[in-house]
C-alpha cells in the first residue's frame, strides 16, 4: 500500500482517538485501519502507538511523527492545489468546525448542493460553539463569527453581521427596558460561556469608543441556540446575532434595545491556516458560500 495512505492513516487515527471513529471517517473497516498503522510501523522500524482496552496512546516517537506527518500531509494539499487552483475540479476530504447554531442553519443546508457540483470531494463537519484549534484538530477550515486576532490564520469576510441586544417583551413588561448602558447591570442578562468560564462583558461602541460594560444573570452556558431560546421565553436578555432572531423581530416576538449604541462589528467569516498555497476545496466552499450569502434576500428568506 502507498506510504501516503499509511500516512493519512496513522493521523486520522490520532485525530480520532480510536480505530472505529477514524475507519468511520475513511469508510473503511477498523481492522484495515490497524493493518495500516502495523503497516508503517514495520517500515519505520519503530513503535508509534501503544494500543489498549482504555484506548490508544502515541509514543514519544509517535508524538514527533504525528506532527511530521500532518506537514507533509498539508504539502501534498499545496502541491495539489498548485495546479488545480486554475481549474474546475476538486477532490479529496474537506473538514470544516463552524458554530453549532450557524452551522446547522446556513451551512449543512447547502452541503447537498455542493457535493452534486464537486461528486468527487467528501465533506465532514463539527458544528460546536468552542473554539477550535483548526491545525492541532485536523481541519482544513473553519467558519469564525466575530474578529479574528490569531496572525496564522488567513480569515475571509463572507458577510457582514449584526448583533444586537434584545428580549421577549413579556420580559421588558415584567423589569422595565434598559435606557443606558448602564441600565443593564439592573437587568438578568444570559451570558455565553467558552470552555467553562463566564464571559461576563458585553462590548458597545459610544461616542466612537469601545465601552466594555459587565452585565450579569442567573443563567449562562456555551451553547448559543439555547440562550436564543431562554431568551425568547423571556427569561433573561441576550446579546445576539440577526441572522439567529430575523423572524422572532419580524413576528415581535423578540424586541430590540438599546439601538442607538452601536456594537462592534462581528463578521461572519471564513478562516484557514496560513499556507503558501489554498487548497482548492478551500477555496471552492469559501466562493460558494460567499457567493450565497451575498444572494439579494438570502438572509430574509432563511427566516421566512
């Protein structure tokens, strides 16, 4: 078997902490993933993986192979897309991480269609609202709303996003509607939390200049789509994008506040590890979903 294959392998299987998830992914059985790794391990001469019921473990060799290994991975995508880059077709594995709520709406309904245009590329996803590590996790790219201050990472704006804050009106009855700024340390703001600490300060622009307030509530977590969901029931306010709330404000069933403090800009965007050449299925997706999103009406209709 080709030393590229074994290669490929060995990284999906550390990539995936198992033989079944990484045969999963290949679309091959586990025993023909095992045979892979025993493959390369006898032609190095060395062991690279320890293997147990509790599950796998790299060796301190297995270790320095593995990140070898993804760089000569990743030259293989630039050579290819080196002379591919002025063509038409594409192929190969493209695996994107992208918010779980985002990804859901406006990312996996257009999969099907792309596919039909490049049969010969496959797609895996990891829709999740914690911050990935794209080149320690395996991705090719991923989809980022807000800034992007990380200088290894090449991010592409795809379109422009408002946030805004908001709550059901029963709620605004029940405490009142935040004036200022200020107001809101007196109001239940839910709050989104990353990797299990609070992220407790909700930034405005005024008078031209960021003004960090710290807002507080007795209810946060780090998943999106379920503060959207506290929020329409009422229970507290929140801090969200339109293209998550366009049809609860059409229907008034949500309301804005505090409008006339402008939030900074938090873009939809696409990010991908900074390399000499773009990978064609990289750049494909990028132009297809931009070319989508900047569609006259797409984010009205999405919420109709």
């Amino acid at each position: 078997m080709d030393r590229y294959t074994l290669i490929r392998s060995f990284v999906l299987v550390a990539d995936n902490g198992s033989f079944a998830a990484a045969a999963l992914s290949e679309g091959v059985t586990p025993v023909v993933m095992g045979r892979r790794l025993d493959a390369l391990e006898q032609h190095l001469g060395v062991k690279l993986m320890h293997r147990s019921t509790r599950g796998l473990q790299l060796t301190d060799l297995g270790e320095q192979y593995l990140e070898r290994a993804r760089s000569l991975l990743k030259d293989f995508d630039e050579a290819d897309a080196s002379v591919t880059r002025g063509g038409n077709s594409v192929r190969g594995h493209l695996v994107i991480s992208a918010p779980a709520a985002f990804g859901r709406r406006h990312i996996a309904p257009h999969a099907p269609a792309f596919l039909a245009r490049y049969p010969d590329l496959k797609l895996s996803f990891n829709f999740t609202d914690s911050l990935v590590d794209l080149v320690r996790q395996g991705y090719d790219m991923g989809i980022r709303i807000g800034e992007v201050t990380d200088p290894n990472y090449v991010a592409i704006k795809l379109f422009p996003n408002r946030r805004v804050v908001c709550g059901a009106p029963r709620y605004f009855e029940l405490h009142g509607v935040p004036r200022t700024l200020e107001d809101l340390v007196r109001h239940n703001c839910l709050a989104f939390n990353l990797q299990g600490g609070q992220q407790r300060g909700w930034t405005f622009l005024r008078d031209g200049k960021q003004v960090a307030v710290r807002v507080s509530g007795n209810l946060d977590c780090n998943d999106g789509e379920l503060l959207y969901d506290w929020v329409k029931q009422g229970l507290g306010i929140g801090w969200r994008s339109t293209w998550e709330i366009q049809a609860e404000l059409k229907a008034g069933e949500l309301v804005t506040v505090l409008d006339e403090y402008e939030i900074p800009a938090y873009d939809i965007q696409a990010v991908y590890p900074q390399q000499r050449y773009l990978p064609a299925k990289v750049r494909f997706f990028i132009d297809y979903l931009k070319a989508i999103y900047n569609t006259p009406g797409y984010w009205e209709a999405r919420h109709s």
